[in-house]
C-alpha cells in the first residue's frame, strides 16, 4: 500500500489510547504529545504549571494534589490523544 493510499484509510479513525490513573503525567506526554495542551490548560486552575512541578507524578497524584476531576482529567487526555486528524 503507497503511503497516499494509507493516509486516506486512516483519516478519521481513531487510535488506541492507554491512559490510566497510574500513568506519569511524563508518560502521558512522551507517548501522545498532543496531551501536553491539556495539562497547561489545567494550570491557571492549579496555581501550577502542572508540566514543570509534577512531571514524575501520576495522574491520580495530580487530581488530589491540585483538585483535579481525575475521571474529566483523563477523558480529556484521552481525547486529545486519540485525534489522529488534529
């Protein structure tokens, strides 16, 4: 299959995504970069930037330490990183 027929059958599909509550907020954004949007956004709220002081932190950590929706936090994360198109 030549690479313009393969960019046609993926547009609009959706990929896996694997994010769970013990996943690092690093983990998160080395395997889908798009997620790192997500967690700025969160930084006005958290009085933190989330990216530069809980890097090594897992997501469940992340929603206690700053009052953090953990279930939103994670559905948001996973819909950025499941946008193949954006």
């Amino acid at each position: 299959m030549r690479a313009t027929e393969w960019k046609k059958t993926e547009i609009g599909k959706q990929k896996r995504v694997a994010i769970d509550p013990g996943n690092t907020v690093l983990d998160v954004i080395h395997r889908y970069r798009r997620t790192e949007a997500v967690f700025k956004s969160y930084d006005d709220a958290s009085g933190a930037c989330i990216c530069c002081t809980s890097l090594f932190d897992t997501l469940a950590d992340v929603s206690e330490k700053y009052g953090i929706d953990l279930d939103e936090l994670i559905a948001s994360l996973k819909k950025a990183a499941a946008d193949v198109d954006g």
